[in-house]
C-alpha cells in the first residue's frame, strides 16, 4: 500500500458535534402539555351527561351532544398539534444542523402560532447576540495576534543582536550562550506560527519550489541541534524536484520533525522523495522523514499531533511541549498538504509529506479545510 493511503490528518478544528438535548414533540408529549384542557374537556362531558337528562332530553340527544363536543375538542387538539409538531420537528432538526449561532434567522419561516412566533423571536434574538459576541470575540482574537505577531518580530531584533556578538567572541561561553539563544529563538519561531496559524487570514504564498533546498534550508537551520545531539541528515532527493508549498512555513514544519528526531535518540535522519499516481487527478509527490531513533508506542502514534500531547517518550525526556508536531500537522491543514506518521517503539519514526500535483485540486482542497 503507497504512502499516500496512509494518513493522519492534523488539525485543531472542531469536528465534535455539539448534541442538544430537545425533547422530541410528540403526540403523547402534546397531550401531557394540555393535560388541563383535557380534564376540563372530561368534566364538560361530564356534565353533559348529568345535565341534560335532568333538563329532560333523552339518552340519544345526550349521547348525541357529547359525541358531537368530542369531535369538536378533537378537531380543536388535532389541528393544534399539526401546527406546532411540524415547527417543532423542524426547528430541532435545524438547530442540531446548525454550524454558526447567526445561522438560525435565514433557516426556517415564523411561525403561524403564538407560542411558536415567541419561540422564533427568542431564538432570532438570541441568534443575533451569540453572532455579535463571536463576532467581538474574534476581533479580540484577532487583534491580540497581531500584537503578538509584532512583539514576535520586534524580540527577533535582540536575539539577533546577542548572536551577532557573541559570534564575535568565540569561546566556549559564548558557544553556550549561543546554544540557549538559538533555543529560545526556536520557541519565538514556534509561537510566531502558532499565532499565524489561528489566522482566518491567508497568510502563506503557494508556489512551486525546490523541495531539495527547502530540506537542506530546514537543517542548516537547525544544525547546532543536529550536531550537539549526534545526528546526521541524508538526503535521497532529486535536485531538480518541486513542489506547490509555502518556502517559509515548510522550512518550519520540517525543522520540527528534524529536532523531534534529534531529540529523541536518532543518529541518522534520511530524507526521501518520490511521485505516485502522475497521470491521474491524484498525482502528488511525497516526501519522507525517516530516522533510526527511540520510536513512538503504538498507542500514542495516533495522539502526536494533537495540540499539547508530550506521550510517553516526551514525558521520560522532560523536554516536550507537544506542541511541535500539532503546529505542523495545523500548518499542513492550512496549506492543503497532508502528513503522516507511522512509528514502533525502538524501531524509529517515519513522517510523510504528501504534496498534490494540481493546482486545482489544491484550491479546492484549500477550501475544504
């Protein structure tokens, strides 16, 4: 089976659907609702038959009368219950299908009864203050990432600084110092693409590049790392391959498998590339990350990318943040990619890029996610 049958989609979207706890309008439900009219309708009867023979109508005209009342009252409680069940029916429906609270004004009619217009204008009322709280809400959210984003770029101007100097004075203090600096770039990295990655806004260029480079770019930048923790990058890719990406955002992704890898035991890390499925509307080439270090437990391979989880390992090595690997698989998601993993504890790790071919499909791709 190729690689590209084999995926773990990341993302932190909410694909949990909300259930809301309705109670089903039913008949026997109406009926308990107008359990009033029902015993005031008894006692009417009731005294049908007790009145009218001591007013001297015989058996016939009363059995007459009280049949012709139960078929008023039936006429009155049947028409009553068409009106309202199938409103009701209509709005759970609706409202278990609903995605967004200013939905719910465009999606039904109001209704003809009194209880139901108050029950639309309840919900329109509310519909409308839920859109206008979320919409506050994301603009809060929208300007509190921009100002991280600026506070990102603005510490980038120091952290360069103390580099550039301590570059300057080589010695084995400033080699350490140098060591932690890079550390705490790669977290300003990692939350600078957090924030961008919680953005509506498209803030990614799609175009073809060199896959090649853009591998060798990911580990020149991380080569301190790679170095201090033994490991070794390979490349078996082929210098005239491209793919449609985000130079800048794949650099990242690959950059944090790269240190994933380094940091959890391997010494070799081999990165290959191949194309399947070139001559269908499937075409895509794919791109795998291999290492030989400590691997994953098999029960918590399906967790890594999700946001926060460190695992087993991560919690033995006490320098996870389980973040790293949610950020890439959030990333792929916004760029239209995919990415799998698949791991066996002592038996390394192997994550897969998968890159489509057509432009078109990855447009509508894009929007799908």
């Amino acid at each position: 089976m190729s690689f590209a049958d084999h995926f773990i989609r990341g993302t932190d979207r909410a694909d949990d659907v909300v259930e809301v706890d309705i109670p089903r309008f039913t008949v026997l439900a109406y009926l308990s609702d107008n359990l009033y009219a029902l015993l005031i309708f008894v006692l009417a009867e009731a005294g049908i038959c007790v009145c009218l023979p001591v007013l001297g109508l015989g058996l016939q005209a009363t059995l007459l009368m009280a049949i012709y009342i139960l078929m008023l009252f039936v006429v009155v409680m049947s028409i009553g219950y068409a009106r309202r069940a199938r409103f009701y029916r209509e709005f759970r429906c609706l409202v278990a299908s609903i995605d967004q609270v200013g939905e719910i004004n465009g999606l039904f009619e109001n209704p003809s009864f009194l209880e139901g217009r108050i029950d639309f204008a309840t919900a329109s009322a509310l519909s409308r203050l839920g859109a206008q709280s979320v919409s506050e809400m994301r603009a809060d959210d929208d300007a509190y990432r921009r100002y991280i984003e600026l506070w990102i770029h603005e510490i980038k101007t120091p952290i360069a600084a103390m580099k550039l100097m301590l570059s300057s004075d080589p010695d084995e203090r400033s080699a350490k110092l140098s060591r932690e600096i890079e550390r705490v770039e790669s977290q300003v990295d990692q939350a600078l693409y957090y924030a961008r990655s919680t953005s509506v806004a498209n803030d990614y260029a799609i175009k073809e590049i060199n896959l090649m480079q853009t591998v060798r770019e990911a580990c020149k930048r991380n080569a301190r790392f790679l170095i201090e923790h033994g490991a070794s990058p390979r490349f078996n890719i082929d210098k005239d391959l491209t793919v449609l990406s985000d130079e800048a955002w794949l650099v990242f992704m690959l950059g944090q498998v790269v240190v994933n890898s380094a940091k959890y035991g391997a010494t070799e890390i081999v990165f290959s590339a191949h194309s399947e499925n070139d001559d269908t509307a499937f075409g895509c080439t794919v791109l795998e990350v291999r290492d030989n270090g400590c691997g994953i437990p098999s029960a918590d391979v399906g967790k890594v990318f999700e946001r926060g989880f460190i695992g087993e390992v991560g919690r033995k090595r006490g320098s996870a943040t389980g973040m790293g690997l949610y950020l890439v698989a959030r990333l792929c998601a916004s760029l239209g990619l995919h990415v799998g993993i698949f791991s066996e504890e002592g038996d390394g790790t192997r994550v897969v890029f998968t890159f489509p071919h057509d432009r078109a499909r990855k447009r509508m791709m894009l929007k799908r996610f």
